[in-house]
C-alpha cells in the first residue's frame, strides 16, 4: 500500500481531509465566487437563511450576505491558523535545537525563558499583546504564535538531545563543519518529524484563538472572521440564530477537519518509521 | 386630603376586586406601599457624586439619594417642577437669580438643608469640578443667602436665566456642606457612598454584584418613597438582561439594557411592557466626528459628499431597528424650544456625492478609490460600532476607503480627544436641552487638547464662534432662541460634524411596576412616587 492510500485508508482521516479540501477550496475560491468587499450590504438585514436563494444563509444585521462573509472568513481563518503555526513551529524548533545541541548555559537560559512562556496561559498572553499593540492580522499571528511555540521547543531539544549523540555527528564534528551548520543542517531536519506533528493541534488552537480574539473584539476589525461574525450574532442570539451558529458549526468543522488530517499524518508516517 | 381619601378608597376597592379573584390589573392604578424593585445596571460607576460627575451612568443610581433644585418635567411650566427649590427667578439685567428653598428638608443624616449647602454646592462643586458646570456657571460670583431658604445666584457677566433654568434637572444636584467642607472634595468618602436628601439612602454597594438604596423615611415627599429598597443588580452583560427579565429576577431593566433587536420578541412576553417614554431629555446624537486637519476633510464638498453618502434612513430602520429619528442638525427634533427644520439637507445620494468629490479634485484612481481614512467608532454602545461598520461600507460606495480602528472607551478617548489620530470618528454626544450646555463645544474653536465630547477637529469658523458668543450673552429668550436657530443653520450648511439620527432608550418592566416613565429624564430622576402592584 502507497503512503498515501494509507493515508485516506482510514475512514475518519478521509473525512478530515474532505473537511480540509473544501475549506481549502473555500478559501481559494472565495475571491472568484464572492467577489468584491465581502462586507458590501447586499439585501434587507435579518433575513433568514434558505429564504431568498440569492443569498441562501440569510444576512446580517447590516444585510450582508453570511454565505460571502463565511467564505472570505475561511482564509482568515485558514491564514491566520496557518501562519501562527508555522512562526511557531520555526521559533520552537529553532529555539529547542540550540537549547538540545548547545547544552549547558545556553541550555539552561532558553528552557528557562521557554518556562516563563509556558506558566503564562497562552491565550491571556495574546490577548495582552494584542490589546497593548492594537489588533491587525500580523500582530494577531504574532500574538498566538508568541503563546504556542514552546510546545515544539520542548520537543525539538528532547529530541536534539539523542541526535546530537550519534555517530555521524560525531563525524561531521570531526570533519570540522561549524557547530551552527552540524546543528541545523544534520541534526534539526532529522529531529523535525516528532515536532510536525504537533502542526495539527497548533493550527487547530490557533484557528479558535484567533476566534476567541475577534470573538472579544480583538480581531482585525476590517476582515471578515468567524469570531467575529459570532460575535455580531450574539447580540441577536434569541431572535436570529443562525448568525452565531453558522459561523460556529464552520468553526467547528474546521477544527475536526485539521485534527483529523493531522492525526492521519501522523499515523501514516509511524508506520513508514516501522516499516523502514 | 381629598387626594389620601381616594386613595384609600381605590386601594380598599382593589382589595374587594382582589378577594373577588379578578384580574390584577386593579392593583396598577393604586400606588402601595413597600416592596424591593431590582433592576439591571450595566455600568459600575466609581465615583456617585452627581454634583461632580454630571452623567447619566451616574444620576442613574445617585439621583434617587442626592436630589437637585429642579426636575424635567411633561407638563410643569417651562418643563420643569421643583424639587429642592420651590421658585426660581431672573432678574431682568441677567445678573441674578434667586431660589426659594423648600423648608422641612433633612439630610439623610438627620441634619437641616438650608441655602449654605445651595450656595456651597454652586460654588464648590458646580463650578470649579463639574463636567457641565464649568461652562454653565462659569460667570457665577457669588451666592448670596439672605435667609435659610434663599439663594441669590449673582453673575459677573449677564447669564440668559433660560439657559440656567434648562440647566437645573442635570446640573443642580445638592451636595451637604457640613460633609464636604472638611478636605478635599474630590476625595470625600461621600463621593463613594453619597449622602443626600432624596428619597432613598445610601445602602451598600458590592463590587460586580449589586447597590443597594434603602427607603428614606424621613422624606419631604408625603407618603414617599412608596418602595422600601432598590436594587440595582450588576448584569454588564446585555444579553442577560433580558434573560433575568423573563425569569424574573429583576423587574426592570432601563437605558436600552435588552438589546433592540430583541425588543419585538420581548414585548410579547405576558407580564413585561415595553416603554419607549421617559428619555426625552436624555436624547443621544450618533454624529461623524471630522478631523479638519485632514486636507481632504478641511474641504466642505467633501463633507458634503459623506453627508450625502449616508443613508440616514437605513441607519434609522437597520442600526436602530425603527427606535430613533433622522437629524438635521444639531439640536434633535424632539427639543420643543430650540429646533428649527429650516436647515440645509443632505439626502441620500450616491452620484451626487460622487459628482461633489470629483470637483473637490479627488477622482478615482483606478482601484476605484479616492483616498484613504482612518474611523474610530466610539464603542460605548452596540449602534455606535454598528454604525461604525455601515459607514465603512457607504464610504466605500463612494470610493473612500475607510479603515475601522477599535478601542476600548478610555482608549478611544485618548485618541480622538487628545491625540487627535483619528480622521472620521463615529461619537454619540448628549443633548442636554438647551444648546449652550454641551452642543455648541461640539463645533465651537479653542478649547483645550483632551476635553472630551468637544471640538477637536482642530474646526474653526469665526463666523461660528462669533454666533455662540453673541448667544450666550443674550438675555432675550425669544433672541436667544433664534440666534440658536441660526447656529443650526450654519453648523448644518457648514457641516463641522455630520448629525445622522438621534436617540434615546427603551426600558423593559414587569407590569407591576408603576408610575414608569412619568417624566423625560424618569430614568435618571428621583423614583419617589415608583411603586410595585401586587
């Protein structure tokens, strides 16, 4: 069996990656099928979903369309989760193979100010950040990638700690290489893999923190973002629900769809380990 | 005491429709005594001392323990009834005002009101460290006190006795001089715990949980207060007032507490009415703040294009759901002594605005857009950041690309009123029913960085100022009236901030509550004559 037909073998990581594909697509597409400003009035405000088929999930408050909004949504969404989990991915492993291969002071120092990170709950740091520096898409990435690098910093450096034992890092000392190009060209792509895997419930974590962001009215108050459409909605909870639910069941989704993909990852490349 | 006879008499009939198991609704006619009114307070106010903080957020809860000289009034000669003062009376020259004083008051610690404490507060309180009173009574002298219940007001320079007569239902509440004469009075303890001689005292106040007032038994009012004690019940949270409506754990919740857009569907709840009287002197005006410095700002076709470029009836019908009015100007529709329709207007109209900012020089580029604006929308209320998001899109309409930036309220504050980086700001500031209180800084030039609610769009317009500094040197009513008039005119043809509607609140109450909405600040005024049926 090909990695990949083990890979959508399993009935819930085919599902996943269904979930992420059309989310993909969403976001892709939602220039071309939505285009102009997603936020544009387009018809009487409230009107309820399944009503009127040229806007079939209703509008807003403002009457705009929330079939339009939930997909420029989507690449916030999809870009904010995607961005934060990789600036955090870098930091982490870059942070963790100094730590693991330096060993000693600069040990010490890194997994200490690694600590500090990790004491402070993640979310009420970025919502301190953004709050001091004032709310943008750059600075909501920062702000989530700042509360989830440590994770993978950890990893990396318990990982970096074995590879760094080996033999053919012994050999590229030897053969006089620098001990920053030993670190990161030999030893962090082998000590990588352990840490991708944390990639799925960083994006996971950093889609719905930057719903919590917008939720609270800490997001980029000129894009459209599922937090922030739930949060609009919840001033009409009683009288149209689906402004909250809607945004929310994609929110929803979202987060299984990168879980379950994630998880399926995962579990192809252990088997390949194992196999190998 | 025919009045008490019949009084009795209604009750004692209610009593017989009561044992004789009919409707309730008997009971609403008959004020009765007693009973705990709980109520949703969605702000926690530090400081309760209305003679200092003259704000609605304030009054809400210490206008029921520190009274004024007046109150608003529907039907009371030149809308007001008395209060702590009986009569009031300018002279001619617009050099003195004098107040006779109601006798028989106490202070909630037992000791006589007398025309000192009148003469303190004015002199004090009102002028040097109130928000409003430092303009009202900025030209106030000297408070003469012949007797124990005379007060002299006496102006350096001639004050329209109109505009203190407006003044008296915010700016005239009546602190004690035996409390606050000793220390500074910015840090009495009282300011925190108020002392007074209105219907209700101070009870006790806990933190994000509940204030407490108590019945003052000691009252001048006869036979009130009717309730015994008010609380007002923490619930910052606006959905959940309408939820503790329903589940009847507070039995009022004033100042728009329940959502608007949740109004339709609470009306029709058995056992909760919908008011929307009672606020006509509080009306809020949802303005677009300008910033002149902006070259394309400092431009009227400009701002006549913006003007044009809002659809005033969709704010009211969309933002508003129906609960307001289109403005014209300056001074809201409502206001029975001083509007005036006959004023320049922008309907809505998208070529037009177009057409305007293409002569102004400002053409599309090829994006589509002319230039670029920074909009801060002032986030005190839901409508105000509504609105935010609406005339980002209108403005777009007419190729002005407008970015939204979101503060919290100090922040906001800062930033539009003392650091001016802001180019349009969406605000609501407060008509307070005479122009000169708090309209005319709106507009008016050099007044100082960091006054809040006040021109600081770096506007200046002599022939403007000229025209607020004439009337408020005018002691002719009917003069002063129209030279306001004429200011409408001008602010309106001139455009220094774009009125769009005007405002007020819904209160949400159980049927039992009674005597709602009696006068047009009912929400902010003393409670004496509320009561609870059944």
């Amino acid at each position: 069996m090909s990695p990949l037909n083990r890979f959508l073998h399993r009935p819930e990581t085919l599902a996943g990656a269904i979930i992420l594909g059309v989310l993909f697509a969403m976001a892709l597409f939602a220039s071309l099928l939505f285009p102009g400003d997603p936020q544009a009035i387009a018809g009487p405000a409230l009107l309820p979903p399944f009503h009127d088929w040229s806007l079939p999930l209703g509008t807003d408050r403002l009457g705009r369309d929330v079939l339009a909004e939930l997909f420029h949504g989507a690449r916030t969404s999809l870009a904010v989760g995607l961005a934060a989990a990789a600036a955090a991915l870098l930091i982490g492993a870059v942070v963790g193979t100094l730590a693991g291969f330096a060993g000693g002071v600069v040990d010490e120092v890194l997994m200490r100010i690694t600590d500090a990170f990790q004491t402070v709950p993640s979310f009420l740091l970025a919502l301190a950040f953004v709050s001091v520096v004032g709310p943008s898409l750059g600075v909501v990435v920062a702000a989530i990638a700042l509360g989830a690098w440590t994770g993978p910093a950890r990893v990396a450096r318990a990982e970096v700690l074995s590879i760094r034992e080996r033999d053919y890092v012994a050999g590229a000392r030897v053969i006089g290489m620098h001990p920053l190009e030993i670190a990161f060209r030999e030893v962090l792509p082998n000590a990588l893999p352990p840490v991708l895997a944390l990639s799925s419930v960083i994006v996971a974590a950093a889609i719905l923190t930057e719903a919590a962001l917008s939720f609270l009215g800490l997001g980029d108050p000129n894009r459209v973002t599922w937090g922030g459409m739930i949060a609009e909605g919840r001033t009409v909870l009683r009288t149209a629900p689906f402004l909250s639910i809607v945004p929310g069941i994609a929110l929803v989704l979202t987060v299984l769809g990168v879980y379950l993909a994630g998880e399926g990852v995962v579990e192809t490349a252990a088997v390949r380990r194992s196999l190998s | 005491m025919s009045d008490i006879s019949r009084r009795t008499l209604l009750s004692g009939s209610a009593l017989l429709l009561a044992s004789t198991a009919m409707p309730a609704f008997g009971w609403a006619q008959t004020p009765k005594k007693g009973g705990r009114l709980v109520l949703a307070a969605d702000s926690e106010p530090r400081n309760l001392n209305p003679a200092i903080v003259a704000s609605n957020g304030v009054f809400f809860i210490s206008s029921k323990i520190v009274e004024t000289l007046a109150e608003a009034s529907f039907d009371g000669k030149d809308g007001l009834e008395p209060r702590l003062a009986l009569s009031w009376e300018g002279a001619a020259d617009g050099l003195s005002v004098t107040f006779k004083l109601r006798d028989g008051v106490k202070w909630h610690d037992g000791k006589p009101f007398t025309s000192a404490d009148v003469a303190f507060s004015a002199l004090q309180v009102w002028k040097p460290l109130q928000n409003l009173g430092r303009i009202v009574f900025k030209d106030l002298a000297a408070v003469d006190t012949p007797d124990d219940f005379t007060a002299v007001f006496k102006f350096a320079k001639p004050t329209p006795f109109q505009l203190i007569r407006n003044a008296l239902p915010a700016l005239s509440s009546v602190v004690p001089k035996h409390i606050y004469e000793v220390g500074k009075i910015e840090d009495n303890p009282a300011n925190n715990a108020p002392i007074g001689t209105g219907p209700f005292k101070f009870g006790e106040y806990k933190a994000g949980q509940y204030y407490k007032l108590t019945r003052n038994a000691d009252y001048w009012g006869k036979d009130e207060p009717y309730l015994d004690e008010i609380i007002y019940q923490v619930l910052p949270d606006r959905t959940s007032a309408a939820a503790a409506l329903e589940a009847e754990e507070i039995q009022l919740a004033a100042f728009s507490a329940v959502p608007l857009a949740d109004l339709d569907r609470i009306s029709k709840v058995p056992g909760l009415k919908v008011i929307s009287k009672g606020y006509e002197g509080l009306t809020y005006q949802l303005v677009v703040e300008i910033n002149h410095r902006r070259k394309e700002l400092a431009d009227v076709k400009v701002r006549q294009a913006i003007a044009h470029a809002i659809d005033k009836d969709f704010v009211v019908k969309t933002v508003f759901l129906g609960y307001a009015a289109t403005a014209t100007g300056p001074v809201p529709k409502n206001d029975p002594q001083f509007y005036t329709a006959d004023v320049p207007t922008y309907p809505f109209d998208v070529a037009k605005a177009n057409a305007l900012l293409d002569e102004a020089g400002y053409a599309k580029a090829d994006d589509g857009k002319r230039f670029a604006v920074k909009l801060l929308p002032a986030p005190y209320f839901n409508e105000t950041k509504q609105f935010g998001d609406y005339l980002r899109q209108a403005l777009a309409v007419i190729g002005i690309d407008a970015e939204i930036v979101n503060n919290d309220a100090p922040a906001h504050i800062k930033a539009v009123y003392t650091d001016h980086a802001f180019d349009l700001a969406v605000g609501p500031p407060v008509f307070r029913g005479d122009p000169a209180i708090s309209t005319t800084i709106l507009v008016q030039s050099g007044i100082p960085d960091g006054v809040p609610f006040s021109n600081q769009g770096g506007y200046k317009n002599d022939a403007l100022d000229a025209l607020i500094a004439k009337a408020s040197e005018t002691l002719d009513t009917a003069a002063r009236t129209d030279l306001y008039k004429e200011f409408q005119k001008e602010v309106a043809a001139d455009l220094p901030l774009i009125n769009v509607a005007e405002w007020s609140f819904i209160s949400v109450a159980r049927d039992t509550v009674g005597n709602i909405a009696n006068n047009p600040r009912w929400a902010v005024s003393n409670w004496a004559d509320t009561y609870l049926a059944g």
